[in-house]
C-alpha cells in the first residue's frame, strides 16, 4: 500500500505489503517511537514487508517527515543494502545499540546521526507525518559512500526500485 510516498511522483513502482506491530497506519504514532525530549525513546519501529518481486536483491528503509517547515522535509531514517533474505527489522534494530543485518548500511540522517531518530516537531508547527517506507531493490548494495546523505540514497533509489511500501504515522506539535 502506498500512502503519502514522496517517491511516487519521480519514480512510480508496484506496491509491496509494509506492516508493523508497533504502527498502525493513519494513526498517533506511540510514544516510545519519538524523541526524547518529547518523553520518547528514540525506539526504531519494527517494520516487516512481502509480496515484492522475485528479483530483489535488497531492500532499504527510510522514515520521512514532509512536513517539516523546511521547504524539503526531514529525514529521520535512512538504511540501504538490507540482504534479500531479510524481510523484517525488530524493535529497535535502528536506535541506537540497536542490531540492523550486518551488511546494512546506515546513512546519517538529517541530523548527521547514524540510526533513527523520533519525531519532535517544532512548537506550533501542526500535525506532522512521518512515513515508514520499505524500497526493493534491483541489486545487492548501491555503492553509496556511508557519508552520503538521504537525497543521495533517494537518487540511486530512482534508478534501482523495483516495488516500494509505505505506512504513515502522525505527531501533533506542542502548541
């Protein structure tokens, strides 16, 4: 199910199945989930996908907040080069001390912090959704310096989605 994919639009792909036993999508996201400044945990969800297609060679995952008053949204996750036989993360694979598969890659985020970060909308800014999104990919890494940014994995992801999955979340901003 595709909803809010910021990659829809420059790169159309089918549909994968992406779920999660701690997200329900279009609904609050939990509390653990976002930062600690906000009384989170910075705890990575679990996230789980199928039905991609039979030539996926990996997969890579990125949390995506749109509505970040930047101009360009904020991106809090990004990881590239997850094994093909890998078709879920765990609870906290992606926070900090959390164990991702071991040829994964973690991009630093917006931020310059490599593992995933909960939200924190700035006061006053509104309800903010951050989108959960699960890429097949054509081939077994993409090459990417492990400095790059999240614009740079999106770019290489143009050229190599084969099927791609998405769930939104919300946070409301403190007034």
């Amino acid at each position: 199910m595709i909803h809010d994919d910021p990659y829809a639009a420059v790169t159309p792909a089918p549909a994968l199945n992406l779920r999660s036993d701690d997200l329900r999508h279009g609904e609050r996201m939990p509390q653990p989930f976002h930062d600690p400044q906000i009384g989170g945990e910075n705890t990575s969800p679990h996230l789980s996908w199928s039905g991609f297609p039979p030539e996926t060679r990996s997969f890579a995952v990125n949390c995506y907040d749109p509505d970040a008053p930047t101009g360009v949204g904020f991106m809090h996750w990004a990881v590239a080069d997850i094994p093909a036989h890998v078709t879920s993360i765990p609870t906290g694979a992606g926070s900090p001390g959390g164990q991702l598969p071991p040829d994964a890659l973690t991009l630093p985020n917006d931020l310059r912090i490599r593992h995933y970060i909960g939200p924190n909308p700035p006061p006053g800014s509104g309800r903010h959704r951050y989108v959960f999104i699960v890429h097949a990919v054509d081939v077994p890494r993409l090459d990417l310096d492990p400095d790059t940014t999240p614009v740079v994995l999106g770019f290489n992801l143009h050229f190599h989605t084969l099927a791609r999955g998405s769930m939104t979340v919300w946070v409301d901003a403190a007034s």
